[in-house]
C-alpha cells in the first residue's frame, strides 16, 4: 500500500535534528518574552515538513534485515524479577509531515496489539507520539482529534491493569530545536508537560517520559529542561511517576562519560522531583554503536558489561532507573546476550525498576530486526527470549 511506501523508513525517527542553525545555550531562568519574540520562528517551524531518515541518529531504517537466526539457550530466571516489563509501542511518532495524516503517515498501536502482548504476561507499554502533532502551537491547547487518539490507547491499557509510559519521541526537540534554547525556552517545554498531566494525573498506571534520548545538547541544558517540566507536573497535584532519560542519545554504557559534555552521572544528579517519584531512564543497544543499527551483537556478555555504568550510578547515589529500550537481532550472539542481559537486569532489581523491548507497534516490517509483533500468527522469534522473565508478572 502507498502509505507502507512513505512510512517504513521510521523506527523513533520522529523529531530529530533539522537543519536548523539554533544555538543550544542553557539558561537559568526563563522568561516568557522569549516565548513570545519566538512566536514567528515557531509559526513558520509549524508548517515545515521534516526529513524522517535524518531524525534518529544512530538507528537504523526498519528495512535492515537481521542476521541468520539461532536457537535461544535454555534459560532458568533465579534473581528477583523487575516490577515492569513490556514493550514499546511505535507508529503514532511515523511520518515526516506534520501534522500528518493518520493511516498514511502514521498509525496508532492497537487495541489487538495491547491484547497480545498482555496474553504474553506484559505489563507495561510505552506509546510513543508526536509533541508537535499533540501540541501544534508552543503553549497552545492540545490537538483535540491526535489527542484522543492517545487517550484511546492509554484508557485502554490501563483498563487491563497495565501500566503506559507517555514518551513524546522528540529527542529534546520541538519542530526540530533545543528544549531550552531562546527559540523553544523551557517554559514551552513545562507547559507542554503541564497539559499532559492535568489530562493523565487522575490514571495512577500513566507514567510519564519527559522525552526520547536528549542529543546534541549540552546536558546543563537539558537538566534546567528537564526540572522545569517536573516542577509544572507535581505544581498541577500529579503524583505520577517521572521518567528523566540522560543526554547523548541516554546510553547506559555511555553515562559516566563526557565526550557528550558533562556526563549524565555528574549533571543528572542536579534533577529535581518535588514529588520524590522519579526515575532516570537509560536505553542500550548491543551492536557496535550501542545505537541498533543492526541486528548484531558484539558479544553475549555486552549487555551486562553496557549497563554497569548505569546500574553502578544509581547503587552510589541511591537513585532508581529504567531500561526504556532494549533489543539484539535474531542469531545466537544476541540471543544469549539478550538472555543475559536480562539476568543481568532482574540482579540489579534493587536500583532497576523496569524494561521495555523495542520495537512493537503496526508498521515494523518483518525484515526489521527488532521487529515483536506477531507475524502471520507466528510469534516474533525474540518472544522467547522474553517470555521466561514474565512468569507471574504483577498488573497495577
């Protein structure tokens, strides 16, 4: 069909880098003249379309194919399990015209998706979306018609007693520039997030992710960012729980390291919850570049040694995380370093509070090789990698 033509190429594609010359300064305090002396720019910003290839550096085109398939090693789950376990979502983030059309630039998961994957024992999902097709205007009223289509597939979810993580897939972003830049002040950002939790605040299983793998952005910024949004939450009474997801790309192997800036061990410590309800999310891919290009995997231990950075912050400085993605292709090397890593993640349950495999949702090819959903009835290969960690799953 035409639409599978113009939307395949999107894995998280939405909202990356345009080629826009905007610079990315932190500021200490917002003021919203600068909101409106952006208000052109922003205007102009609303009716560009955006190029989906170049959204989501470092992941792949959903085309890649995997590597030859293998048989998953037995596997015998000892350790505490973590409290969430799922997957995540896509479709509702596709398509590089804005706002799009809906069955032709994106689509939204299923109501069958959400079934199978309960079925499965899943718990959790985490939906992924557009902030500009939720939000068209910086802080103008939401999108009634996307909107509800979000509110669809959150009441539904959660009507089964499953947990949905919000995740504007934006990558700290909005039409293309920095959060916390004098175009797209933190105050826009804020009020974006005051929206969302005046209209989820009263669903106690609705977590929400400030936003996708921050890039390109000098982690200062995205802290101020970050707490801005946080406080707009918690001043609404929302006592959801938080997700505040690390800068450069939010690379658990990555998190003590400063080739990005500040490090996220050193400036995320500086995040604020004045609700105490938070956690910092990390994402860990196992091919060269951390970044799922592809279905390789450098080693069957390489998703444990790529967490210990991040699951060794949160033991030092009492904090508690999330693996928001992860996934390997289908071959023996990931499927024994996927196998392990999940051990690895169900020992570090005392700081680890969840995981979520990427990718479910309507539109992933089968030649791509992360792709959950099922196919032609058949379960996705990885499936069984996953099943044996969600044995007697809690609902919320």
């Amino acid at each position: 069909m035409q639409f599978l033509g113009l939307s395949l190429l999107r894995r998280g594609l939405a909202i990356a880098s345009l080629s826009l010359a905007v610079p990315c300064s932190s500021r200490d305090t917002i003021e919203d003249a600068a909101v409106e002396a952006a208000a052109p720019a922003l205007a102009d910003l609303a009716t560009t379309t955006v190029d989906p290839v170049s959204r989501r550096h470092p992941r792949p085109s959903p085309t890649s194919t995997s590597t030859s398939p293998g048989n998953p090693p037995p596997l015998v789950v000892t350790a505490t399990p973590v409290p969430y376990r799922g997957v995540n979502l896509s479709g509702a983030e596709f398509g590089a015209a804005l706002p799009g059309r809906e069955s032709y630039d994106y689509a939204w998961p299923t109501m069958s998706e959400v079934d199978y994957y309960l079925s499965k024992g899943m718990n959790t999902f985490r939906v992924s979306f557009m902030w500009e097709r939720v939000q068209p205007t910086a802080k103008g009223e939401l999108a009634a018609a996307y909107t509800a289509k979000l509110d669809a597939i959150v009441a539904y979810a959660t009507s089964k007693h499953a947990a949905v993580l919000l995740n504007p897939q934006n990558f700290a972003r909005y039409y293309g520039v920095t959060v916390g830049s004098p175009q797209v002040p933190s105050a826009v950002f804020a009020d974006f997030w005051r929206r969302l939790a005046l209209r989820y605040q009263s669903n106690p299983r609705v977590m929400f992710g400030l936003v996708n793998e921050p890039h390109d952005i000098a982690t200062e910024q995205w802290v101020d960012a970050a707490n801005a949004a946080i406080a707009a939450i918690r001043a609404t009474g929302a006592k959801n729980t938080v997700l505040v997801p690390g800068n450069a790309w939010t690379g658990a192997h990555s998190w003590s390291e400063s080739w990005y800036g500040t490090s996220n061990a050193v400036a995320m410590l500086k995040i604020v919850d004045p609700g105490n309800n938070m956690l910092f999310e990390a994402h860990q891919y196992l091919d060269a570049t951390s970044g799922g290009q592809n279905g390789s995997c450098m080693s069957t231990t390489i998703g444990r040694e790529r967490l210990a950075p991040f699951i060794g912050w949160l033991r030092a400085n009492g904090r508690k995380g999330f693996l928001g993605e992860l996934a390997g292709g289908n071959n023996p090397t990931c499927n024994a370093a996927i196998a392990d890593m999940l051990v690895a993640i169900a020992e570090a349950s005392d700081v680890l509070q969840g995981w979520l495999w990427w990718g479910g949702g309507p539109w992933w090819p089968t030649s791509y090789p992360f792709a959950l959903d099922p196919k032609t009835g058949a379960d996705a290969p990885q499936m069984s990698l996953l099943t044996p960690h969600l044995a007697d799953l809690p609902l919320f």
